[in-house]
C-alpha cells in the first residue's frame, strides 16, 4: 500500500492487515432500535442457535474468519459499565460468533481502567500503525470514520489496548453478575 493513499472501506483495511488487527470498544450502547432489528429481537427472548451456523454467519465473520486464515491475528477488548447495559448483554450473548471466526475477545470492567490512558474515540489498529478512529453521536449512531498513520495516534492506541488486554478477561471467562452480585 503506498503511504499516500489509504484505503478508506473498513473491508479494505482489515484485508490490507498484515500481522494484527486490534479493536478497542468503550461505550455501553451502539446505535440501539429498541422496536425492530437484532437487539430488539434479542430482547424478545430471541437467541441464536451455536449449532445453526447458517443462521447467524454474516458477512463481517467471514471477512474476520479470511483475516484470520492469512495469520493475522484479530483482537477485541470491550470496556463495559457494570452492572452491564442491555445492549452489553445482547453483545455478550452473541461474541461466540466472534470466537467461531476467530476474534479473540476479551471485557474489561470500566472501574478497573482508571490508570489506562485511553483514547476519546473507540478505534481500530492495524498492524501497530494505521488507526481507524469510529466516530459515534450521543445516541450512538456512526458518525463516520477517520484514518490516520500519525504515530503519535498509533502508539496512543497501541499502549491504550495493550494495557486494557492486559487487564481484560477472557470471553469463556467473562461473567456478567448482576448489581447485588457485584456488591457481594
């Protein structure tokens, strides 16, 4: 890739990953319809079936599964509010589509990340130098992209996700409890 042009499509900078692709997820809620879709669906007691693979593979997967396959490796870390939003919990529910692809993915508790310098901006990372910055508005809808090569940028989020995958705790051992559970 020349250093002059950067690809823009997310699709093409995950396909352009070389030997890592980081994702750092800071906010409780994205984007939530509470009447139709996927969450409101969950909330209506729908659960996808482990077994029924074709139900639930999407595009995204199989995108993160090619990744993957050329031995890039593809990490998650999600800082979450607890006790855990709705929206946390639907998230939850379904990152074993994630795993099935071959994301590794790990939840941080919010009040553990009090001497992690983080960034303002949920953001991708990949291969240690190209930053996708994921720009929300206050209710959580995208609010378009950035991508930058700063290395001031990339070495902020460098040692921002290092740190909190350090202190995340796997998916398989992740469990979300409820507030009285918490204050036990």
């Amino acid at each position: 890739m020349s250093p002059n042009v950067l690809p823009v499509e997310f699709a093409d900078l995950l396909a352009s990953a070389q030997r890592s692709a980081v994702h750092l997820e800071m906010r409780d809620s994205y984007a939530v319809d509470y009447e139709r879709g996927p969450f409101a669906e969950w909330c209506a007691g729908f659960r996808y079936d482990p077994a029924d693979r074709a139900s639930w593979w999407r595009p995204w997967l199989d995108l993160v599964r090619d990744t993957v396959s050329r031995g890039v490796t593809v990490r998650r870390a999600r800082i979450v509010s607890e006790p855990v939003s709705e929206y946390t919990r639907f998230l939850y529910d379904n990152t074993f589509t994630n795993v099935a692809a071959g994301e590794q993915v790990r939840w941080l508790p919010r009040h553990r990340t009090g001497t992690i310098a983080l960034p303002g901006n949920d953001f991708w990372l990949f291969g240690g130098r190209l930053v996708r910055w994921n720009h929300f508005t206050g209710s959580g809808v995208s609010a378009g992209g950035e991508v930058t090569e700063d290395p001031t940028a990339a070495r902020l989020c460098e040692e921002s996700f290092e740190r909190a995958w350090a202190k995340a705790v796997p998916h398989d051992q992740y469990e979300i409890r409820s507030a009285q559970e918490r204050e036990r």
